[in-house]
C-alpha cells in the first residue's frame, strides 16, 4: 500500500501539456463560434462594394479561443447573394486565413465557406445533401457554426468545405490534378455550356465556360472533345481512360434523389470535376447544394437522361451494362441512405443542436416558425428564393415510397458478401486469389480491378477451380498472377442477373475499393524514420530561412552509418523517388535532417517531394531501390505537430507534444513531455500539471475538456503503451501490463484539478511513469486525454 501510495504521488506529480485537442473543424458534431473583427469602421460597405470583384478586406478571425491574425473576407454565392431582401445581412461568407499571412491555417485548412441557407429555413438541406452525396461518392464535408462580427451575434451559418488541395488530398492519392467548376466564368448560363458539351477547339471557349481553379483547360477541352466526338463503338474503351463512369453516375444519382437540379442534372452547372493525375480520369461531384429536398416526390430516375446538353448521360446511358451500373448506384442510395428511418433521427439531432442559435438569429432569412414548420410541412417562403418549399419529412417520405415502386429499381439481383483477397500480404512471386460469395441470382460474376489507369474486368468463377471451393457452392473466384514488387491493386466485385441488374461490393463500386499491396522484400537497418512534420508553418526554418516539411532519420547503433545511396519516397510505388546524395553520414545515435520541399537547388538535403499534411506513406528504400528497410503511413497532420517515435528507433509512433528536429525524441535526463494518439483529434481530454516531478515538490494535476460533472480515473503505468480501445476512436497509451487506475470526479467544467505531494525520496530519482486520464459521459461514451511521461528529478 505504501509503494503504491508512493508511486501515485509520484505519478501525478508531472509537468507540461500538450495544447488542447478538438475536433476536426468539419466534425459534423463540432459547433463552433467563429468571430470576425473588422478594423475598418465602414467594413460593410468594404464587403459590398468588392462582392463583384471578389476582393477580400482583412480581418481577425477567433475560433476556440485563438486568433488568426488577417483573414481575407468577402461576400461569396450567386442567387444566395442577389435574391436576398433589400434589407437582409444574412450575406454568405468565403474566408481565406492565408490571404495576408502566408501558411496560416485553421485546423489545416486555409479556405472556408459559410453560408446563410438560402431557400433552406430549416438550415439543413445542405449539410443532409453532402452527408448522402459523401456515404456514396466524393464530395465536401460540411457542419455548422455561429459567427459573429466585431462581437455582434450574426446567427447560424452552413459551414462547406471549400474543394481545393485539401479537400483533393482526403479522396485521392494525389492533389496535384486539375480542379475546374462547373459555373461560367463569363457570358450567359446558357444550359450545357459547362456540362461537359463539345465547344470546339479553342480552349478559351472552356475557360469561360467553367470556372478554372487550377489547369489551362486543355485537359477539358479533351475530355468533352472525347465524350462528344468519339465514335460510339470506341466510347467504352476510351472514355474510361479520362472519365470515372462510375462516381459520374453516384454523383448524378445523389442529385437526383435529393431533387437536387440546379446541378448538373438539371440546369448543368453548380458542379465540380477533379482530374486525376494519378489514374488519369475526371472526377465529377458536387458543390452549392442548398436547393435539394425541395422538388417533386416524383421526380424520375431517368430525368434528363436522353438530354443532348447533358452528354454524360446521353453518351453513355445507351450502353446497357453502363445504364445499369447507373441503376444500381441509384438503387443502393435510394435504399440505403434515403429513408425517413435513417435521414429522421439525423434532422431531429441537428435540427435540435441549432435551435436555440437560429431562434436568437435576428439575421436569419426566413422566421423562427418557418425554421420549426418547414421539418414536416411545406411553407411559402413569399418570393425569398423560391415560393413553395416542401417540408423535410413528407418529401422524404413522399419520394421514398414512390422510389421503392419504381419499376426500374425493383427488378430481382444479386446479393454480394464476403470480398477478399489472399493471402492477406503478398509477396511478389505469389499467386494472389480473390473470392466472393453471391445469392443464386447471380449469373455472372466479375472482378473489376486497376493499379494504374481505368478499372479493368475480369471473369469469376464457381466451379472449384479457380480458388473459389467447391464448384456451384456460391463462392466465386479468380487467381491473379504474381505481381510485381510495391504495386497496389484496387479491386471490386460485380454480379450481373440473367437480365442484366447489376449490384456490387462494395456497393459503391470504385468508391473504398479493397486494396492488395504487393509487398516489398524487406531488410534491416538501424537507420530509421524518426519523426516529420507535414505542415511545419514555424517549428524550424531550413538554412534558406523557409519553413518546410521536414523527415528525420536516425541511425539507432554506436557506429556512424553512411546513408548516401539509400532512397526515400512518399509513394511506395516509386521506390527510388529521391536518391540520398553521396557522402552523407548519420553519426551513432544521431540523427539527419532531410527537407522535404522539392527545391534540390538549395542544397543536397531537399527532397523531391514533399508531405501531404492530409496524409499519404514515408518509406526508406536500401541502396538497391527494391528493399523496404522502414516505413510509415499516416493520417491528416495538424501544423507545427510533429509525428514522431516515442522512443528514438523505436516504438511505438505518436504525435509528440513538442517537434524535436535534429535532436533527441526522449528525455535526455529528468522532466516531462506530453503526446497523444496519431489521430491528434480523437483525444479530447487534457492532462497537464503545474510544478516540476522533483522529489519533495507539492505540483498540481488538471485534467480539463472533458463531459461535465462525471467519474473518471487516471491511469498510471511504468511502460508506455498503443493499444486501440475497442468500440471506441481512442488509444491507451500507458503500458496495460503493469497499471492501476485513480478514481477523479470531474465538475461543471469537465476538469479536476489535484494538488499532490511527491515524497522526499532519492531512490524515485531517474523512475519514469506514464499518465492518462479517460472519462465516460452519461450516453456512456468514453473520453480520452493525451499522455503524460515523467522522468522525477532530484
């Protein structure tokens, strides 16, 4: 009892904090208050004047307590902007964080949009739109937040993701593709101008077409040249090549559903195309949503389908298997998504989050009582935008049913299960087996695969040959012929009726495709990655003055080792991207500094790629390109967080409290340092102390952001630790082998604060312990803090 009485006292006894974590600013259940404060005492007129331009005026922005110095804020929407009344100030607002203060960023991101739900009371058809449209394809993610100008209340705002390099980077592999609008530039609206139409040659006639927000629109000048010109014989060998078929029909689906057509289905604008430069095809998805869930319960899944302005249909729909690819998608979101059962409580949820600040909103455009009737009834919104809006719940209800009788969405299919692939890790000279399991009515089943370039197809069987068992048992597979080294193949499964309905697994098809990654052979190396920082906004500058991403190596034995020669790469597919120069030397337990900017002209130590701070892969190839000696995959970085090992060459990998670059990770005597799980977002919870771990010293502990007015506990151990919590995003980062726990009771503010005593005892100098706090609410979901390592001084 007295050990351990000792070793509690000494265990709380910790100092430093690592700042608090919140949710990624797009959480859908994250509501923050956004502040913006003008300097300029006629800002408003400022904002006016310039909406034509769309020149920004400066202002600080404040968001969870911490000022971004310098936004750049201006008016943004079309319709949203023009059609308000005179007197309205529910204006739409775009904020760019990096307009005047180069990298800066909120929660990693630098391009924000919040809008004033124009012909929405309810403020929830466009949040409702993006979350289906995200279950099924690509699109922006989206919550809600209050603003307020220079300290006046300007209500609830619909908070959209802008579809930039960040957005990009969370879908795709690479965010480095072209990125165009589907909205004129200049001239008329004139429908198909920028619904992917054949407008000649001249590039110029696209680039006034759509809005460019990166390429020279030669690449889309292609794409319609080949989806309007091309031979119909030649159209399903070549369009793939350039045109994802597949998220085009989600995307399209989706939009009809929600009776979404100011989009391309209807008035062909209001959407986006990604190229992607990896596979090389256009993605299309959706943008400026806010008129779904308010059209006709009728609305035919064939809307618009055999409409020559609308070429992406009525190019491709004449194609069988390609107009039932398009009814399949269309089936699974009607099924799966659009249902008062899952969409109801989403609204009661959300609807109830916001009530209270759309109630006090006096900017609102439409009134509290439209805001409360318009969930289950239609109101007149008296020529603000529209005139009758349907209510939420008997549109939904309404197309629900009429959907789930259509006779082109009832037809018998297949049902698909049990995807997989194995072995799980394959080598480069294994043969590699995918298997499916399929309900009787399938006639046919096919393996959709590609690691570059277009989905490719290719038979299944079931007839105890070709991996899948027994022949006629349901199962059905194919064997893939041994790969090459670093390759990563993306895979689905279809299954066709003997009429031709199809269904996939996934069911989004090409959307979370399973994945085989042919593994490298791997070698042993005491150099190591060892830390990195993706977004380093100002932890170090590199000898130019510029703060860029950084990799650290270190070379974990007591002799020096020569590290020219060896590669480093952010795609282990390209194995030999970035050759070590020559002569470089990582001296015994010490580390090298590598930039990652892509600018080798200023010296020897500057990658040719840079880190992805929405995540990617970070690998050490030996000198021979072809042996993996270390590698690490990781997910959105927040800036100036460095993701490092715990323990230098060793394990596990967490996000440090504190960048260490060039220098050691670990306590190089007695003190204290803090870190959380790689998903820095997921650990609420804060745990820090006053005071230094000295023996005969009196510190304090808090915990702190965590649910009000609940038990917790600290839990203590003598060993770190990564464990994931099952049922939970959290991680244990204290060793479990050796632990036990202190009861805490956390007050109206979701903190506790305990002031302990470390015993007077030399023999705890130089003892290391680990903390973390966790708590659970009265839902019974659990809360977790960062950790905390102390080494007790003297």
């Amino acid at each position: 009892m007295k050990s351990t009485t000792i070793v509690v006292a000494v265990a709380l006894a910790i100092g430093g904090s690592l700042s608090a974590q919140t949710a990624d600013f797009y959480d859908p259940n994250a509501y923050r208050d956004v502040h913006l404060t003008f300097s300029q005492p006629n800002y408003w007129t400022l904002l006016m004047n310039n909406y034509q331009s769309q020149t920004e005026i400066p202002a600080d922005m404040t968001v969870d307590g911490v000022t971004y110095p310098d936004v750049g804020v201006r008016f943004r929407g079309n319709t949203s902007f023009s059609q308000l009344p005179n007197n309205s100030e529910k204006r739409s607002f775009n904020i760019r964080t990096d307009s005047y203060v180069s990298g800066q960023d909120l929660y990693g991101y630098q391009n924000l949009n919040l809008n004033n739900g124009f012909h929405d009371p309810t403020f929830l058809r466009e949040f409702l739109t993006y979350m289906i449209c995200r279950w099924h394809g690509v699109a922006p993610r989206c919550n809600f937040v209050r603003v307020f100008l220079n300290g006046q209340y300007w209500g609830v705002y619909i908070n959209v993701q802008q579809p930039n390099k960040d957005m990009m980077r969370q879908w795709f592999r690479s965010d480095d593709g072209n990125r165009y609008r589907g909205f004129p530039t200049t001239g008329s609206f004139q429908n198909g101008r920028c619904a992917m139409t054949w407008l000649g040659s001249n590039v110029n006639s696209y680039m006034s077409a759509y809005q460019p927000k990166e390429g020279d629109g030669t690449d889309l000048m292609q794409l319609c040249d080949v989806l309007n010109n091309t031979p119909t014989g030649q159209l399903q060998s070549l369009l793939p090549d350039i045109f994802s078929v597949d998220q085009f029909y989600r995307y399209a689906a989706c939009m009809n559903i929600v009776t979404q057509t100011d989009s391309y289905i209807g008035s062909g604008k209001d959407h986006f195309l990604y190229h992607d430069n990896v596979h090389g095809a256009f993605h299309v998805f959706p943008f400026d949503v806010n008129e779904a869930f308010a059209g006709n319960t009728t609305l035919s899944p064939t809307y618009n389908t055999t409409n020559t302005s609308k070429p992406a249909f009525s190019e491709t729909l004449p194609f069988s298997d390609w107009n039932a690819r398009y009814l399949a998608h269309y089936r699974t979101i009607a099924e799966d998504s659009f249902t008062w059962a899952t969409l109801g409580p989403i609204i009661t949820l959300y609807h109830g989050m916001i009530e209270a600040d759309v109630v006090a909103d006096t900017k609102k455009i439409y009134s509290t009582q439209q805001f409360y009737n318009n969930v289950t009834a239609t109101v007149n919104l008296g020529g603000l935008g529209g005139n009758n809006v349907p209510g939420l719940q008997p549109l939904i209800q309404g197309r629900e049913a009429w959907l789930a009788g259509h006779p082109l969405l009832t037809a018998p299919r297949a049902t698909l299960t049990n995807l997989q692939h194995t072995p799980a890790n394959p080598s480069p000279n294994q043969t590699v087996t995918v298997t499916v399991d399929a309900t009787s009515e399938a006639s046919t089943v096919s393996l959709w695969r590609r690691s570059d370039g277009p989905f490719t197809k290719t038979p299944m069987f079931d007839d105890g040959q070709h991996g899948d068992g027994a022949a006629g048992d349901g199962t059905w597979g194919v064997m893939l012929p041994a790969m090459a080294p670093g390759l990563l193949l993306d895979y689905y499964a279809e299954a066709s009726t003997n009429t031709g309905t199809l269904t996939f697994e996934p069911k989004t098809a090409e959307l979370n495709a399973a994945t085989i990654l042919i593994e490298w052979p791997t070698g042993t190396s005491p150099v190591k990655l060892n830390e990195f920082v993706a977004k380093n906004n100002a932890v170090i500058a590199d000898p130019s003055g510029e703060f860029e991403d950084y990799l650290e190596l270190y070379n974990d034995s007591a002799q020096a080792m020569a590290i020219g020669g060896m590669f480093l790469t952010d795609n282990l597919t390209n194995p030999d991207k970035w050759d070590i120069p020559s002569g470089e030397i990582i001296p015994a337990f010490g580390t090298k500094l590598i930039w990652c900017d892509e600018d080798g002209s200023q010296g020897p130590l500057h990658a040719n790629f840079k880190l992805s701070s929405g995540g990617e892969e970070v690998a050490l190839f030996a000198a021979d390109g072809v042996t993996l000696l270390d590698r690490f995959t990781f997910g959105l970085q927040l800036a100036d967080v460095a993701t490092g090992r715990l323990i230098d060459g060793g394990a596990p990998w967490v996000c440090l409290g504190q960048p260490s670059p060039d220098t050691p990770n670990e306590l190089s005597g007695c003190g204290t340092r803090t870190f959380t799980a790689l998903d820095p977002l997921t650990h609420v919870m804060t745990l820090s102390v006053s005071g230094a771990p000295q023996i005969g010293a009196s510190p304090t502990v808090s915990v702190g952001n965590g649910p009000i007015n609940v038990a917790a506990s600290l839990f203590v151990s003598p060993d770190s630790g990564y464990l994931a919590v099952p049922g939970t995003d959290l991680t244990a980062l204290i060793g479990l082998s050796s632990w036990f726990s202190v009861p805490l009771g956390l007050d109206a503010t979701g903190g506790v604060t305990l002031p302990m005593v470390i015993p007077n005892s030399p023999s705890l100098v130089g003892m290391s312990f680990y903390l973390q706090a966790a708590a659970w609410d009265g839902l019974g979901f659990m809360y977790g803090s960062n950790a905390l390592e102390a080494v007790i001084c003297q």
